[in-house]
C-alpha cells in the first residue's frame, strides 16, 4: 500500500470499522496489499497509541466499537477539509456556530504532529466573502428547537410584506449563498414549507415537542423534493 506509515494505520483502522466479527491478519493484510509482518507491527502501533483493537493472530481482530479516530491520524487531504470547513463555518453562520469551529479547530490542531500544524496555518485554501441578508432571527435558538424536535410559533412575511402566523416543525437549516432557510412542516398548509429566516418577523417555543422524529420528516421530505 502506498503513503506514508499514518496513512497505513489510518487505512487499517477504517477496514477494522468495517467487520463487526474478527477477520484474520491475513485478510487484513491482503485487503490493505501489505504483508503479515507489517499488519501485525501496525497493529501493535495502534494498540499503543489506545487503540481498542481485540484480538490475536491465528484468532483474528475486531476495533472495539466506541474508539475515537486520535486526530493526528488525519491525513494532510483531511486536515485542509477540517480547515476549510471550519473557516466557511466561521464565515457563514452565527456567532455560537463559528466560535464552536474554532474551538474544535483549536483542539485538534493542540495534538497534530509539527508538520501538520504548518499545514494548518500554511493552507492555501481561503474562504471568500459571501454577502448575507441582514436579519434578526435567533439562529442559535433555531438550531436548538431543530435538535431537540420542540415546534416552533413564528411571524413568517411574504415578499409583500403581509405576516401570518404559523405553527413549525423545524427539522433542518439549509445555508445557501446569501440566505438560510428552515425546512418544516407547517401546521396552517399541512404540508412540508420552506421558511427564509431573514423573513422571519418573530419567533417563541410553545414547549411542545413534535409528534415526528426529526430523522423521519427529514427522509419524508426528501422522498417528497427528491432530493438525494
């Protein structure tokens, strides 16, 4: 297998994740196109490096389920999608959600190797401006009705400016280029809405949670706008 030894042992441990019951070395081995001796030494890395990895030869090995990826095990690739990421989250939603990026950002580059902590600062990959419509909506509040599946009550404007009152099933946020919007169910129209958030007019939580799970409505609609 070609790459560096990181990206050996990253290899292996996405085929570990990848059997529920014990393989054996030499599927291992031949999965990943090293020898037996090799599989057998990076196994011995992974385990000292915490690694929940069961298992010996002639048995064969299982990745206790639960084990965290450590993220010097990130491939250069990976770091600069995490570095992207994190910027264009920055750049593009709230205040909570960008502070949130750069604390995750923080804390992973605080256990990269040396020569990946350049590749942190070094990026060439830049976020360029992106011009938002002004709006007043609680966004950190919105995304935590999403994640806790309460309805929401909101003063929703059309383009003329008329407000009326609908009763939401907010179960997703979509960023677009100059714009967020919510998907919901809305109660008034029985029917899957869409809800810029810049129109928005004024937003209160009933206490209720809603009678779908988020993951349902979020599959229903998908079904309904075919989108994959």
């Amino acid at each position: 297998m070609a790459g560096s030894r990181s990206e050996r042992l990253l290899a292996l441990l996405q085929v570990l994740r990848g059997h529920r019951y014990p393989v054996s070395g030499s599927s291992l081995a031949d999965e990943l196109g090293i020898s037996l001796r090799t599989l057998y030494r990076d196994i011995a890395s992974l385990r000292a490096q915490g690694a929940a990895i069961e298992g010996e030869a002639g048995v064969g090995y299982v990745l206790r389920p639960g084990f965290l990826l450590p993220p010097m095990m990130f491939s250069q690739e990976e770091i600069e999608a995490l570095v992207l990421g994190s910027r264009w989250v920055a750049r593009s939603t709230d205040a909570k959600l960008s502070e949130a990026a750069a604390a995750a950002l923080a804390k992973i580059t605080a256990v990269l190797p040396p020569a990946l902590c350049d590749a942190v600062d070094e990026t060439a990959l830049i976020i360029g401006p992106r011009p938002l419509v002004e709006e007043k909506t609680d966004i950190p509040a919105l995304r935590s009705a999403i994640r806790h599946e309460r309805k929401l009550e909101i003063g929703y404007s059309d383009e003329a400016g008329a407000i009326t009152r609908r009763i939401i099933w907010p179960f997703g946020l979509a960023y677009f280029e100059s714009v967020r919007v919510v998907l919901g169910w809305c109660e008034l129209r029985q029917d899957f809405r869409h809800f810029r958030t810049d129109r928005i007019a004024s937003m209160t939580e009933p206490g209720e949670r809603y009678p779908k799970r988020r993951a349902a409505l979020l599959a229903e609609w998908r079904r309904t706008m075919n989108y994959t």
